[in-house]
C-alpha cells in the first residue's frame, strides 16, 4: 500500500496519479478514493491513516469517484452500493469486527460457518465451508447470550446469519479480490503462537479446550512446569480438559496450566517431533495439526431441568453450560466457571418459587442467582439437581459438542447454538 496523506483542501498528496478523489466519512474514520493501482480505475475505502484499504469495485469500468452518504458510500450506477458501519460492536466473546454490509467475506477456519435463521437460532439453514466467499448483507448484531457478532450474509442462495469470530479469533475475514489475484485478508488480534526451543510451535490457547491426542499413553500432570515437579495426576489419551494458563518454556518443552477433573497442574505440550496435546475447540485452525477423530470421555455430572432451559456441571473442565431454550428442544448456550465452594452460604430472594417448582442451590444456583441475565432467561428450576453420567463427545468435523445423559442428548455447538437431538 502506497500512504495517502491530504492537503488542506482534501487532495490526496503523493507521488503518483494512482490514487485520487478521496472523500472523507462522516465521522472521519475512513477515505473512499479512486485508484487505477490493479490497471483499472476502481473505487477503494481504507482507514483515516492508510491501513486496511479494501476495493469496493474490481471490474473494467472505470469509476472516478464516490461520495459519503450518513453511514453509505454512494457509488456509480455500475457499482454496488457498499453500506458501511462506522460504530464499532462491542461483543463480550468476539473479536473486533472488521467487516461491513456490502462487501464480500470469506470463511477463513478450517471448519464450515453455519448459516442460521437468526443470530439467536438453532436452526441452520446452510453453511459456508472453508475458504467461501460470501455477500454481507446486514448487520452487525451482538448476540446476547453467547456474547458474538452476527453478520446476515448470502452465498449461493441461502441467506441468513453468521457468527465472525470468538475470544480473540476470527472465523470470517474480508475479502478481496482484483483481475490478477485473489487474497483473503487475514489479520487475527492474537499475537503469533509462541515456540519454547526445542519444540513444535505451540498449538494451544489460554481458556480454550484441548485433549490428550488419541492413541498416547496419558499425560503426567505436575504441580511445577519443570520435569522435576511433583506428579499430581495423570490426563488419559483423549480426555478433555481447560487451558488456564502458559506457556512456560522449560526441559526443552512448552508447558500449559490446565484444569482436568478438579485438579490443576502444568503438563507438557510437545518435543521437538510430536505434538502430546492439540486443541479442539479452536476458531482459527488452518495451520493446526488436528485430526478428525471423536474426544470421547464419560464423566460424573450434574444435572438440572428448569422452566426455559438446562444446566449441566461440565466437571473436567470446572464449567457450568447454562442451556437457554428459545424454541421447542433448542436455543443458545453460555459456559460460566463453576466457582462454588463447599460452605458457600445458599443465596436468599424475596421472591419464592411457584407450586412444584424450586431454587437452584449449589453450583447451579449460584451461578443462577449472582447472573440476572441467567436468573431471567432459564426461571425457576422443575427439579432438584441430580447427579449423572455424562457421556461426552467432541466432533471436529463439525465443531460440536455432544452431552449425552439418560435423559437425553444434547448437541452444544461453539457459535453459541444448541439443540436436542434424542
């Protein structure tokens, strides 16, 4: 990219005629200009100091300028109008956004986006695979309960409603595309992986889920990141667990703070030839040695059906998934950090359950009393928690987990969607 700088009067102030007519946003943010600098005269917008220039128009008629309309560019009639969001979304588990309605994106994670009806939907309508492009066609939306930015996009028909990213990953980027090349702009929030010496580069992210990869013996569990820590557990081949915290780079290993079955300790990641753990659960993946195959696990649990919903103590993992139902048997999902202690005092309301209907306690209830959000969207629980087997499943092919109980399975997708399937 060739900096643009303007003078007093607006003109663009460079060495070459390649680009010209710019024209500030009204919040002053953005520059929409021309540009003949793929061969042909196109229309570009790019931040106030140069950065992120994107093509709004890549065909052989020339379009010599555009003018900013409140929150629009208004193009020439032979190109799409590219409406433009100047107010950033702010969404708890996303990512900044870097998308606007009316330009093209493409599905950058390994796995497919799912299209559904609407951001808080469980019903998916089509999906994206790997490397689509697509149309953005509004948005953006924060859904509430799974705390991401929703995006209503076409591609190949099917419209309806994506999520952009997670934590500080994105699974949809920006994309554009001239005569000569295609490119998917990929720029992700986090910095790149770390790499202790000695070893593979790290695949694993702080509270992100991984596993034990299938097929080893089990992982040593340490109470120190060094080979001379005490051993205070071990983490069986394909068993899931929660990263807390690292790396720590020591022994010619990487080593990861995790949380597995109420036990947290420092295990080791990889040498310098094999990777010990991988994540499954991650959203932005094309460079990540994953395979395809199912983490199994079974696992004593808790369990509790309410007005609108369920929770589940996930308990290798530490977490309460809170199961908000919006429609018959599906709705949106939230993992909160099982915090209760035994001696805990149980919380006091004013307001009393209905007729066969009682107060969470434990865990769950305090979870459901200290999280209003929960409190009004889940209502009063039908029973009191039980304790169960859960058989669990990770699918990496389609990026969902499975709980399975006697009284039910249930498949909790990472865009914050679940459903009842049995």
């Amino acid at each position: 990219l060739q900096q643009i700088t303007l003078n007093d009067d607006g003109d663009p102030n460079n060495n070459s005629d390649d680009d010209v007519s710019p024209d500030w946003s009204s919040d002053g943010t953005q520059i929409v200009f021309s540009s003949r600098r793929d061969g042909n005269v196109n229309l570009y917008v790019m931040n106030r100091d140069g950065s992120n220039p994107m093509a709004l128009t890549s065909d052989s008629t020339s379009e010599s300028s555009a003018a900013w309309k409140p929150g629009q560019i208004a193009l020439p009639v032979s190109a799409q109008s590219v409406v433009l969001s100047p107010t950033t979304v702010d969404c708890l588990n996303s990512p900044p956004s870097r998308l606007n309605v009316g330009m093209q994106a493409a599905v950058i994670d390994v796995d497919p986006n799912h299209i559904r009806l609407h951001p808080q939907s469980a019903e998916v309508r089509g999906e994206i695979p790997s490397g689509g492009v697509f149309d953005i066609i509004g948005g953006p939306e924060c859904g509430q309960s799974a705390g991401l930015i929703w995006w209503e996009v076409s591609y190949q028909g099917v419209t309806g409603w994506t999520a952009e990213g997670k934590g500080d990953q994105y699974w949809i980027a920006p994309y554009s595309a001239s005569a000569s090349s295609t490119t998917i702009v990929n720029t992700p929030v986090a910095e790149a992986r770390p790499t202790c010496s000695g070893t593979l580069t790290s695949q694993l992210q702080v509270g992100h889920y991984a596993r034990v990869t299938p097929g080893d013996r089990g992982n040593r569990l340490r109470s120190q990141p060094t080979t001379s820590g005490e051993q205070i557990g071990l983490i069986p081949a394909g068993r899931l667990f929660r990263v807390v915290d690292g790396p720590v780079c020591a022994d010619d290993y990487a080593w990861w703070k995790v949380y597995h079955s109420g036990q947290t300790g420092w295990t080791v990641e990889a040498d310098s030839t094999s990777y010990w753990l991988e994540p499954i659960d991650v959203s932005n993946a094309s460079d990540l040695i994953l395979d395809d195959q199912k983490t199994v696990d079974q696992f004593t649990g808790a369990f509790q059906g309410f007005e609108h919903g369920y929770m589940f103590w996930v308990q290798p993992v530490g977490e309460m998934w809170v199961l908000t139902e919006t429609s018959s048997g599906r709705g949106t999902w939230q993992a909160y950090a099982d915090i209760w202690q035994l001696g805990d005092p149980e919380p006091v309301l004013n307001e009393k359950p209905g007729t066969l209907l009682f107060q969470p306690i434990r865990g769950f209830g305090k979870v459901w009393y200290e999280n209003q959000g929960v409190r009004d969207a889940l209502g009063w629980a039908k029973f009191n928690e039980i304790a169960v087997t859960i058989s669990y499943e990770y699918r990496p092919t389609t990026n969902v987990h499975v709980l399975a109980i006697r009284d039910g399975r249930f498949e909790v997708y990472s865009d914050g969607i679940w459903q009842r399937s049995g």
